[in-house]
C-alpha cells in the first residue's frame, strides 16, 4: 500500500460524501434561503419556523434522490472491496 494509493482512496471517500450529501445539502440551502427571504419580507422573526419547510424539503430530497446515493454508497465499497487485496499486501 503506497502513499498515492491511500490519497486517492481518500480523495474517492470523499468525493463520494460530497456526491451523496450535496443533493440534500443544496435543497436544504435553497429553502433556507426562501424562508429567511419570506421572513425578512413580512418581518415574522420566528426562529423556529424554517425548521419544518426544511426538514420536510430534506425528507422529501431523500426520498428522490435516496436509491442514486444508495448505489453511489454500494459502488463505492464494492470497489473498496475489490481493492481489499492491494491494501492487506
């Protein structure tokens, strides 16, 4: 096991986060970013009220986007599996 093969397997890791967590990431963003504009507009400064739309917008991204980021997350580790030989040598 050399040291480039350990970088890219971290580089891969955490590429593979960054492609499972941006969907939810970026739909939770965008709704924060209209609840926070809906409430500066009618100047309700209720710090609870963007929990609900978000959670809700999350859930409902999982839902979407959940069987995608299973088959990134099990092409991964069956290639981390793969490569099981090459990193126990």
């Amino acid at each position: 096991m050399t040291e480039g093969f350990i970088v890219s397997l971290g580089r891969e890791a955490l590429l593979t986060v960054l492609k499972v967590a941006g969907p939810m990431l970026g739909i939770g963003l965008i709704v924060g970013l209209f609840i926070s504009i809906l409430q500066a507009t009618t100047q309700i400064q209720e710090q609870t009220l963007s929990f609900v739309p978000k959670i809700l917008a999350i859930l409902g991204a999982m839902l979407i986007f959940g069987p995608w980021m299973l088959r990134t997350m099990i092409d991964f580790v069956q290639r981390l599996y793969g490569q099981i030989g090459f990193i126990i040598r």
